[in-house]
C-alpha cells in the first residue's frame, strides 16, 4: 500500500473494506519513523495508542459500523487539543507535565485513530 493515499481516497477503501485501518496506520508509523529523525515534525508518537485506535476502528468497519468518513484515518493532533493520557503541553515547559484525563471537547467522538503530535510553536492557536 501507497503511503502516498489522499485522505479522500483511503477513506473510500476503508468504507468499501478494501484497505485496513490497521496497515494504514501501521504504514503512516513506519513513515513517521523513517522521516521523523530528519525531519523533527513530531513531540510525541503515540503507536500503541494509534494502533489500538486502528484496531478499534476496523472492528467498526467490519461491522459496518464507521463513526464517519474519517473513521480508521491515522492524523496527529496539535499539542494544543486535551487527549486522555497524552502529554499535552501547548509547545510549552509550563505544561511540561500535563496528562489529561479525559478529552477536551475538540476532541470526544473524533474517530480516527490519534498517531502523534506535531511540533508546534508554544501557545500555538488551533
């Protein structure tokens, strides 16, 4: 599988059950950590929590259940939006030791599986 998808197009493969939330997942991993160490795009990278998010959403998809037409699309949320047991710090040492415990509101009921979080500016707007 292309690393290289459209989001429109990998959505359509996983409504039609012909691409799995887990190998793409799995594949946009192995990208992030191939690139990663050149680029420094990402403070965090959250596989498991990617992979279980994947593995949660292809459950769906088999059941015909999908949350939406993100639903089993790998994507990094800004270190700006509260995610449940992610260090999120705004960019910021301030926040440095920041977990949430649950979700901000940007946040519940998103869907697709949460893969990283980008570097960002501090206090960086969303």
């Amino acid at each position: 599988m292309s690393a290289m998808l459209t989001i429109a197009e990998a959505a359509r493969r996983i409504a039609a059950k012909q691409l799995s939330p887990v190998e793409l997942a799995k594949t946009q991993l192995d990208r992030i950590r191939r690139l990663d160490p050149k680029l420094n795009a990402f403070l965090l990278v959250t596989e498991e929590r990617a992979l279980a998010d994947a593995r949660a959403a292809e459950a769906r998809q088999m059941s015909g259940a999908l949350l939406g037409r993100l639903d089993g699309i790998p994507i990094a949320h800004k270190d700006i939006y509260n995610t449940a047991g992610i260090r999120t710090t705004a960019h910021s040492k301030l926040l440095g030791h920041n977990v949430p415990t649950r979700d901000g509101p940007t946040r519940r009921n998103a869907g697709p599986p949460r893969c990283a979080v980008p570097s960002r500016p501090c206090q960086a707007r969303p």
